[in-house]
C-alpha cells in the first residue's frame, strides 16, 4: 500500500462520509505508517473544526461529518 493509495482511500470515505475499518496496520512498513497516521490526523483535526473540505497530497475532498476511521494493530 502506498501513501497515495491511502490518500485516495481516506478522501473517498471523506468525500462519501463513510467508515472504515483497517486491520493489522503494523504489518505496514514505517515510512506509509507515518503517512497514514498524518492523514488520519489531518481528518480528525478537520472534524474538529468543522472544515467541509480537505486536502491529501493535492487532491481536495469534501469532508461529511459522518466519516469514521477505525485501526487495530496487533502486538508483536
């Protein structure tokens, strides 16, 4: 999975106000971690200051309130 795959996922469920579920994060490898913890941030702080538009890697999304973003890692 690359940083622009993620960009396009997060900004469709942005976009969609749809929820998403993202198993195992920690097999991903630390650099497109980092991303994704940026953009999943980038969608929290929006929401928060109740932005109806947001930006990934230049690409401008709508943003509906409803759009939730789950995460689970497994230790090891």
């Amino acid at each position: 999975m690359t940083k622009n795959n993620l960009a396009n996922i997060f900004g469709g469920l942005a976009s969609a106000g749809f929820w998403g579920c993202f198993d195992e994060f920690n097999r991903i490898n630390e650099e497109v971690l980092s991303v994704a913890a940026t953009q999943i941030s980038e969608v929290q702080e929006a929401l928060k200051k109740r932005k109806d538009v947001i930006n990934f890697d230049g690409m401008r999304c709508s943003l509906k309130e409803t759009v939730a973003l789950f995460i689970t890692m497994n230790p090891t």
